[in-house]
C-alpha cells in the first residue's frame, strides 16, 4: 500500500502542479471576470457529474471485490455500465435544450458553453472508469503515467489557446473539452485492448450498478453543495469579478485534494482487502493508522496558516491578491475533507451509500445557509468560513455513520 500510496501521491502533485504553473499564466492572461467565467464552466461541468452516469463507475470498482466474479463478468459490468451513460446523458442533453439559454444567462457563460459541458462530462466518465480498474488491480504506475498525461494534454492546448491565439477564456475552456475528448477516446480504446469492456445487454448488471450509483446522486449533489455552490452565491451576490478571484484561492487549496484523493486511493483497495478477512487484529491496526494520519493532518493545518498567502501573491497576478485572504481558511476545510475520505470507504465497503447521501445533503445544506448569512456581510471570507464549517460537520457527521454500519474498533484504548 506504501509502493502505491507513494505512486499516487507522486504522479497526483504532478498533475496538480502542471495546472498550478497554468495559474499564474491565466491570472495574467485573463481578468477576474473571465476567470470567474470559466470558474461557472466548471461548477456546471461538476452539477452535471451527479447525474451523467449516475456514478456507475464506483459500481465497477466496488464489483471487483466480489467473490467469485469471472473475468467475463467484470467486462459485462464495464460494459453496462456505458449503457447507463449512453441513457443518463440523452435524458439530460433533452432537459438541457429547454433549459441552455436560462443556464446561460444564470451563470453569465455562452450558450455553447452548456453543451461543451456535458461532452466534458461524458469523456470523463469514461476517463474515471479507466483509472478506476487500473487503481482496483493495483497499476499505480499505469494510473500515474495516464494521470500526468491528461494534465500534460490540457497544459498544452490551454497555453496554445490562451497565450498564443489569445482566445481568452474561450481558450481554456476549448482546452478542457478538448483534452477530456482525447483521453476519453484513449481510454475507451485501452479498456477494450485490455477486455475490460464487454457491450452485453445484462438487466442484473444494471440493476446493481444503480443500485449503487443512485443513492449516491443526492450524495453527489450534496457534495457538489459542498464544495461549488459558493461560488454561485458569491456570482449573484458580489459578480463574476470576485468569483474568479474566490476561485483562485479554491484552485490552490485544491492542491491538497489532491494529495488527500491520492492516499485514498492506495489506502480504499488495501483496506477493503483487510475488511474482508474480519480480523480483530488488523481493524486496530488499521484504527492506529488512521489516527497517525489525523494528527499528521492537525500538524499540516497549523503550518498552512503562514506559508499560503505568500505564495498565492507569488503565484498569481495582482489583480487576485485578495485570494490570499481566504486561503488558510479554505485549505483547513480542505484538510477536514480528507479527514472525510478516510472514514466514509466503510460506508461503501458495505455498500450502505444511501445514508451517506443523508449526510451530505444535511452538511450541503448547512454549506447554503452559511454562505446566505455570511456573504453579504463578509464577502469571500464570509464563504471560506461557511466552507470550512461544512466540512467540519461532514466529516463528524460521516465518522459517526461509518461507525454505525461497519464496526470497527475506534476506541482502541479499551481493545
């Protein structure tokens, strides 16, 4: 798991930092307000995520680990799983043509835009469905080397767009659509190289696979409350100008994410492999491992507090320094939030996802109304403060409920 964890981390802030060096190139290339613009592309592109394959590809990762499942049935499963995309994204693409120009209007984006972002969105299911059998089967450096490559991809394209073609915001964003295109494309063709891909009707596959990703939809949602609806608060309550320049502050604390996703990665499939041996023993050494990693994180949380905001003035242009006010707080919600993955894999080792969906909704919704008070009498700040409480409940609310659906020896002093 250490190999793996390390393989994850190594090739995950590689891939964070390509987009990082991007950072100051955009923050000088573009204004605030065109940052804020594609800031909306994004927050449609992740609204999009909860419904567009209805999170069928968890499903494929989570059916790997039953017992005495064929090679065959796994590829079957993979391929259902496409069906499901195929029906979710046609259901959506006719809700959205009644809806594109009030989408466009509400988030200050092109009309285009909308549809670019549901293209986005199919490319990268297929993207994740690909990383998620290489993670499943322990292929940390397939993973890293197809990781680094997508953000290598999007580099490229977004400094030819938008610093020698001079597009503006449209140049990143054709950037993005672009480069989820051609790794969606790579990666359908390598899960059909690797026969993980079978295109064999199966209603029990697609039964099971929604059985798993629908309750995840309010939990997807909830998520997205969570950690994007700020900035649609902040669009209509203080303009796309502050957005863009909140954005920053969100893109740089995302570097944490990053890491935190990475361990997860490594850590899910090892511990779903201890779990399923039910051994006293190993669930208190994977009790003392976690605690390790909690206080690891409380050190990092303290250290985040001096070193941020220097660098966010270093990195950015001048005209977003005022990010740097609210990125100690946004990284310790970030750091809360990886607190959060480590205790919610119980909840999807026992496939018990519609209370997670409880939990998010209930955080997503305090998330709402934080950010209704603060922000008009504290502006961005006001929205970090919100985002960092949010996650603070989540990951208190989610302990509790792991706890209450897979029994694991937390109080380890009595064991």
């Amino acid at each position: 798991m250490f190999k793996n964890s390390m393989i994850y981390t190594l090739s995950s802030i590689l891939s964070a930092a390509i987009p990082f060096l991007l950072l100051p190139v955009l923050t000088r290339y573009l204004s605030p307000e065109e940052y804020g613009q594609i800031a909306m592309f994004m927050i449609l592109t992740g609204a999009l995520a909860a419904v567009i394959g209805l999170s069928a590809h968890g499903a494929a990762n989570r059916r790997f680990f039953d017992n005495d499942v064929s090679n065959f049935e796994l590829a079957r499963f993979n391929g259902n799983c496409f069906f499901i995309l195929l029906a979710s994204s046609s259901i959506i693409l006719l809700v959205i043509a009644f809806l594109d120009n009030t989408l466009s209007n509400y988030l200050g984006i092109p009309v285009y835009w909308v549809y670019l972002a549901i293209i986005s969105v199919n490319c990268s299911f297929v993207m994740n469905l690909r990383l998620g059998q290489w993670q499943i089967r322990g292929k940390a450096k397939s993973f890293g080397i197809f990781q680094v490559s997508n953000s290598l991809i999007a580099l490229s394209f977004s400094l030819l767009l938008v610093v020698v073609l001079l597009l503006g915001p449209e140049g990143r964003i054709y950037a993005i659509v672009i480069t989820s295109a051609f790794v969606g494309l790579v990666s359908f063709y390598t899960l059909r190289n690797d026969n993980l891909v079978c295109f064999k009707y199966n209603r029990q596959d697609i039964r099971e696979a929604l059985f798993f990703g629908v309750p995840l939809i309010p939990h997807v949602l909830g998520a997205f409350l969570l950690s994007s609806i700020d900035r649609l608060v902040i669009n209509k309550e203080l303009g796309l100008e502050v957005t863009g320049i909140y954005m920053v502050a969100v893109s740089l604390g995302g570097g944490l994410n990053v890491i935190f996703s990475s361990v997860n990665r490594a850590f899910s499939p090892w511990l779903f492999e201890q779990l399923k041996a039910d051994n006293l023993e190993k669930k208190i050494t994977i009790v003392k491992k976690t605690y390790i990693f909690f206080l690891c994180m409380f050190l990092l949380s303290i250290l985040v507090f001096f070193i941020a905001p220097p660098i966010l003035r270093l990195v950015v242009g001048e005209r977003f320094h005022q990010a740097a006010e609210v990125l100690p707080i946004i990284l310790l919600g970030q750091i809360f939030l990886g607190m959060y993955f480590i205790v919610t894999n119980y909840i999807f080792y026992v496939r018990k996802t519609k209370y997670l969906s409880y939990v998010t909704i209930s955080c997503g919704a305090i998330n709402v109304v934080l950010l209704l008070l603060l922000i008009p009498n504290y502006g961005i700040t006001g929205a970090a403060v919100a985002f960092l409480i949010a996650n603070i409940c989540q990951f208190i609310f989610t302990w509790m409920l792991s706890s209450r659906v897979y029994a694991m020896p937390w109080a380890i002093w009595r064991a």
